[in-house]
C-alpha cells in the first residue's frame, strides 16, 4: 500500500511484500484524522503487506474521512455511528470472515505507528503458537521512548494493568512469552479462534462502549483454553489518550464506562472458586475504587446506574461463557 503520488515498490519486491500475506488491517477511528494518515503510512510500509486494509470512522462524517484517505484510495472506508470500540471492532471482524482467506486481524487505534516488520513478526510467531487467540507486540511512546504496553497482567485483586508501562525501556521485555492479554491500542486476532470466543454473536462485547474490552475477550479466551502472546519483536509507537496524572483530561462519559465495565467483566468471566480463594484483595480493591470516586471523581457514580441496567444482560452472557469454560487464567501479581 502507498499513497498516491509516491513510487511504488517494482515487480520483484511487490511480490516479495505480498507473499503468504494472510492478514487483514482494521483501524477504529474517532475523528483523529491526523493520526490516521500516520497510521496508515506505518502500515503501508510493512515487509509483508495485508490482504485489505479498512477504517472505520466512528461518529464521523464520510467526506471528513474521504479527505483524509485521499492518499490512500485503497483503503476501505466504513462511515458509522458512534457505538463504542466493540460495535466497530465487530463490524471489522465481519470483514475478516466475509474474506474467507484471512487468518489474522490487526485492530489498531489511530494514534499507533507500526515498524515496518511488525506484521512480519507477529505473523511468525502466531503460526508457530496455534493455541495463541490474541498477539501483540512491544508499544512504547513515539516521544521518549517508554515503553506504553509490553502485554496486560490480571491481578488476583481483579486489576488489570499493562506490563511496563512508564518504564524505560532497557530490554526488559524482550522475552517473547504467554501472558494474560494485550493491548487493544494494537490487538490481533486469531480467525480460527472466533467461534469460541463469539457471545450472542459479539467477539466484542458492544455493552461496553470503550475501555476493558481487550482485558474481557481475554479472560474470556482463556477461559476458552486459549491464550495471548507477546511478541516483542513486534514493535510500535503509541501515544495513548489516557495517561497516568492525567485522568480528568478525559471525558466524565468515558471515565464512567471504564469504572462499570470493570464490574461487567467479573461479572462475565470470574469463577466462584477463584472469586472466594482471591476475595480479601477483591475487597480492598473494590472499596479502594469507590472510595477513589466518591472523594475524588464523583461524577462518575451514576456508572452504577448504568451497571444495573446492564447487570441483566451481562448475566445472561454470564451463563453462556461459564457453560463451555473450561481453561485456566494466567492470574498476576
């Protein structure tokens, strides 16, 4: 892929590019059209090419988005409501199975920069680990290279955090190993493991709207006897909206959705044995969180409000999930 009005690669080389090329390229936009162009120019410099690459813009407008790809004529462009991450990841994910000869598909954020091999390494490492549903790779931030994401731990206190994150970069992470998930900013998923992980015909659960949907599909994989890999080798630059210090710069609407949706994902996937054996620091966490709200960010208490009228549902999803559970959870600190 190259934007209009650059050479393109020769023979030789286009064919090298496009060879065993069994992955597909889906960005979830929300008028961020200047980290598009980015984002998309990354992609169009992969060592191996995607089948397709498609944009969905969520809330936009199509002639907003027609001006921003106007370099790239061909990328899909997919103009539609605003429904939340979910709702576009799923729409992409039909693209995906629709194709018939896709194995894998990148969801990427617009503010994420890929290096030229990372569908290269991610590709290799999850043709050798066919057990592995969900991959990702090394995300450190484009400025001062820290690293952003080095793959999601799930604490026994039911907190999700992201490996690394802040830290230095010094090779730390330069292991390529199972862990619990991985970052949505930069999610691939493995087309054979959808069936397993599909709920009332969602991969993504559109309840929630945005955040915790990548820590969800991936308790529910391993729930599944999936797992997610980590592949450092896999590089990229995320700049990240929400950042540590700076929580209130993000809309109350947002923050409210994160703090029920880490309620929905218990309420999904928790096990009561694992549940009561982990219950003291479930306790401290959760008191810790709505003491945290109540004295700093009231104005995301009425996320509780719409916790209970999601509850319903999510417990319905609940016995679907717990029925045909039968793997293990990789649990960190």
């Amino acid at each position: 892929m190259t934007a209009r009005g650059e050479p393109s690669p020769g023979a030789a080389g286009e064919a090298r590019r496009l060879n065993g090329s069994r992955f597909a390229v889906g960005v979830i936009e929300y008028r961020a059209y200047e980290e598009l162009e980015a984002c998309l120019a990354s992609v169009g410099e992969q060592t191996i090419a995607p089948r397709w690459v498609r944009v969905v813009d969520s809330g936009g407008k199509p002639e907003d988005l027609a001006r921003a790809l106007r370099a790239w004529p061909e990328v899909e462009q997919d103009v539609r409501e605003n429904r939340g991450y979910g709702y576009a990841a799923n729409r992409l994910i039909e693209r995906a199975v629709r194709d018939g000869d896709c194995d894998y598909l990148l969801l990427l954020n617009p503010d994420v920069v890929l290096d030229p091999g990372f569908i290269a390494a991610m590709q290799a490492s999850l043709d050798a680990d066919p057990g592995a549903a969900l991959g990702g790779g090394r995300l450190v931030r484009p400025r001062d290279r820290r690293i952003d994401s080095a793959g999601i731990v799930l604490g026994r206190n039911r907190r999700p955090r992201d490996r690394g994150m802040g830290e230095l970069d010094s090779g730390q992470f330069s292991a390529e190993e199972v862990v619990f998930g991985v970052s949505g900013a930069a999610l691939c998923l493995r087309i054979a493991a959808l069936r397993d992980l599909e709920v009332n015909g969602e991969i993504f659960d559109e309840d929630f709207f945005a955040y915790h949907d990548e820590t969800d599909i991936a308790w529910r994989a391993a729930l599944m006897g999936w797992h997610a890999r980590y592949v450092p080798t896999a590089q990229a630059t995320h700049e990240r909206g929400w950042k540590p210090g700076e929580r209130f710069e993000i809309p109350v609407r947002i923050r409210r959705h994160s703090f029920k949706n880490h309620t929905l994902q218990r309420v999904k996937n928790d096990r009561p044995l694992e549940w009561l054996r982990d219950l003291p620091l479930i306790v401290v966490w959760e008191v810790t969180r709505f003491l945290f709200a109540l004295l700093r960010d009231p104005a995301i208490l009425p996320a509780y409000v719409d916790l209970v009228r999601l509850l319903p549902r999510a417990l319905r999803k609940r016995r679907i999930i717990q029925r045909r559970a039968t793997g293990r959870v990789r649990w960190g600190a």
